[in-house]
C-alpha cells in the first residue's frame, strides 16, 4: 500500500542501476539538466564527508588502543553533534551573511584544527567535537545553496544525489578508515618519515588522522570553485540575544507549519538513528561477529550501500508533493534496528543492513526536499537548514547519549539496541498518527501548501 502510493511508475532495474553507479563510486559527475556549479557542491561534499566518516572510525579506534571504556566510544557521535546545538541561532545567520561558498572553506578549516588537536594530544572527544563544530557550520551552507541555486521541481532529484553522494562518502569513508587503522595500510604510513621533521606520529590511528587531513585539503579546494548565487546576503546581527530570538521564531514558525512540523519531525528521527547506527553497528559487529574494527566498518558501508540504493530509487520515483507517503518507513527501521539481535551470520547480516539502510535511504530523500521547499519559503535558506540541523543533532545527540548512558550503566549490546529500536519505531508511529490528524483537522491548509508545493513559483 505504502509503496503503490509513492511510485508514479516503476522504471527498469536498468535504469535505477545506471543512476545509482556515480553514486556508489564517488565519481563527481554532472547530473542532468542540473545548474553549472552543483558538480562543484558535489564534489567538495564527497571529499568532506569522506574525511567525516574516515575520521570516526580512526577516532573509535584510538580510544579502543588507549583503553578507553565503551561508553566513551560511544559518545563520539553525541560530541560530534554538540555544537550543533549550541550554536544553532549563529551558524545559519552566518551562512546567509556572506557567499556559502566561503562558508564551506571556513568550516573545513576548522575541522582541520580538529584533527591536529586529536594528532597531537588532545582527547580524542574533545577535538572530535571540534571537528563537530566545523560541519555545525558546513552544513547550512551546504544544504541551504541548493534552493539558491535550484527550482523546487529539482530538490528531490537534487537531495538525492547530494544524500546519494554522501551515503558513498560514507560507504568509501568507513572503508578507508578501516584500512587505514588495519593491519595492511597503518604500518606503511608509520614508515613514511619526513628528514629533519618529527611528526609525533607513532601510532595507526595517529598515521590515519594525518592522511586524513589531505582529504579535507582537497574538499577545501572544491569549496573555492563553488559559484556565488543571485540570493540577496543577510547582514548578520552583531547581537547574540537577537540571533537567539531570531533562530528561536524561525524554529516555531517550522514547527507550526503544517508540513514542515511533519518533514522536519520524520527527518530529525532518521539523522538521530543514522547518526548512532554508525557506531551501533561497530558495537553489534563486535559482540554477534567478534569483528575488529576494521571488519566491521565494511559493514557500516554495507548499510550505506543500501541507503545510497534507497535514496536514489527516492529520487527518481518521488515527488515533492507525495514526501509524506513514506512515513511509515520509518517505523519499519525501528524494527529492522531490533532484528539485528536475532542475527550471527554475516552472510545474513548484510542482505538485511542493506535493506535497513534502503528504508532510510527512501525515507530521508523526500522529506529532506519537503522541509527545505517549507523552510525555504518561510525563512532564508541557511536559516532554515540551522533550524533542521539543531533538531536534527539534538536528536542525535539525546539518542546518542540514550545509547551511551544504557552501555555505561551495564546493559548489553543487544539490549541497548532493542531499546533503540523500540522508541524509534514508537516515535514514527506518533509522527504518522500526527500527519493524518493534521489532513483531517487541518485539511485546506494541508492541501494549499500542497499546491505550493507543486509549483515553481513558491521559489
């Protein structure tokens, strides 16, 4: 019933794969009818988001080697998503004040500060939370150049490749990163010596996190070839009570609109379970498979494989004006969450991550477009993305530490992820429930942003 009310039609299994292989290697091409300037995004995001995900790994890994309990392995992904939170009101003021291009520079370049400080004695959480406040401010740049730069009728088809792309990022990312700690790559790169110089580099992780800055070099190159758009700059107030009273309207006015309280509910779950399924599944690896970390991380990219799938199946299939038809795959990840415990083989386990990360794949897709075409004609761009990245990552952050805390306090893997599982498949249902009261007691307004979504002219 679900999938009949989406799909316009059914395209052939050709097709779909020709669309999906530029995702799933990365390749930076230029997608069709698209605007000069958005391979540039694409790309500069690819390298970012790979330095992202390789980075994770290389981190988990060196609290693994320093003895560090699990828990604070754990909260890598909360920390990652702090600053998020806590400078939600600037960072989208800030990316609306000058080009987003800049922007995107700017953040890479924090995030380098964040690895020097996790390559030369920093606590790994601390500068990963850094690296953290360096895509807090990528982010509204990054999403928020795509309605400056595209009609509504091409974000989903743009959402797919740009959350496409990202989910390949993320497959090559853990990949990397696994290799780059593992037993093959790490020795090579500790042999590599530089005369006169003396790095400090003495361990695998060390050596990653140095291999890893380059990528975020070459992302930063990207970012300086990004087009300035028409879109009017906002000048940026000078106050800190007035960006908190300005994020704080933009927020309610999302929350109170009748499909953007929907999209940006059902989007902010899906990060906060993306967000922690990375390292959940490390954790489940571990106990169900004995994987070390550099096995298990194929199994993260296996269930990015199978988001990528999804998001571009989402993006050939769906329509800006039917996003809300794909809530109820929602509440199947919460349960596809919860049937990796009945799971010890991994001839088994990965057919069923990837249909875990197709759900979420399918699901993100539309919903990302619907909250950005709602946000977009209700506030600026960069606004609008902060507003989503601060729910977003406080979801993240609060599930993160759920799943954090149950581990500190002595529950099992397996335990801790039947929790999981359990409030996210109840949140999507209250969601669900929420969007059918709405088209019942709210139904004109329903339908009238509807019609807005279905037309250019609301750009």
């Amino acid at each position: 019933m679900v999938m009949s009310a989406c799909y316009n039609r059914r395209p052939s299994l050709r097709l779909a794969f020709d669309h999906l292989a530029p995702v799933l290697t990365g390749a930076c091409l230029r997608p069709t009818r698209m605007k000069k300037g958005f391979s540039t995004i694409m790309s500069a995001q690819f390298f970012s988001s790979l330095a992202d995900n390789a980075l994770f790994v290389a981190a988990v890994e060196m609290l693994r080697l320093s003895g560090s309990d699990e828990w604070q392995r754990a909260a890598l992904v909360p920390m990652f998503a702090l600053f998020y939170v806590v400078l939600a009101p600037y960072v989208g003021a800030f990316a609306d004040s000058i080009p987003k291009g800049r922007v995107m520079f700017i953040s890479n370049a924090i995030k380098v500060v964040g690895c020097l400080m996790m390559l030369f004695g920093s606590h790994p959480l601390m500068a990963y939370a850094i690296v953290g406040l360096g895509a807090a401010a990528y982010s509204p740049a990054k999403y928020g150049i795509l309605t400056e730069l595209l009609p509504p009728s091409q974000l989903v088809k743009a959402n797919g490749w740009i959350e496409g792309l990202t989910i390949g990022s993320i497959i090559l990312g853990v990949l990397l990163g696994g290799q780059l700690v593992g037993p093959k790559i790490a020795p090579m790169l500790l042999e590599i010596d530089f005369p006169w110089i003396d790095l400090g580099v003495d361990t695998a992780p060390e050596a990653a996190i140095a291999a890893i800055v380059l990528l975020y070099i070459v992302a930063a190159l990207f970012n300086l070839r990004i087009p300035r758009t028409e879109a009017p700059l906002q000048a940026l107030s000078g106050s800190v009570l007035f960006l908190v009273r300005d994020f704080s309207a933009c927020n309610a006015r999302l929350w109170n609109d009748k499909l953007g309280q929907i999209s940006l509910s059902t989007t902010t779950l899906f990060w906060g379970v993306a967000g922690n399924l990375r390292y959940i599944v490390l954790a489940w690896a571990a106990a169900a498979l004995g994987y070390t970390t550099t096995q298990a991380s194929s199994l993260v990219g296996v269930v990015a494989i199978g988001t990528a799938v999804g998001a571009v199946v989402a993006s050939m299939m769906m329509k800006l004006d039917r996003a809300t038809a794909v809530i109820p795959l929602g509440i199947g990840m919460g349960l596809l969450v919860i049937g990796m415990n009945f799971i010890d083989n991994v001839w088994i386990a990965a057919p069923f991550l990837m249909l875990l990360g197709a759900f979420g794949g399918f699901l993100v897709v539309p919903m990302n477009a619907l909250l950005q075409h709602r946000g977009h004609n209700l506030m600026g761009a960069g606004r609008s993305i902060a507003v989503q990245n601060f729910n977003e990552q406080a979801c993240i952050l609060a599930l993160g530490a759920f799943y954090a805390g149950m581990t500190k306090f002595g529950l099992s893997a397996f335990g801790a992820i039947t929790l999981f599982g359990l409030v996210v498949a109840g949140i999507m249902e209250l969601i669900r429930r929420w969007h059918r009261s709405n088209c019942v007691r709210h139904g004109a307004e329903v339908e009238r942003l509807l019609v807005i979504a279905r037309s250019d002219g609301g750009h």
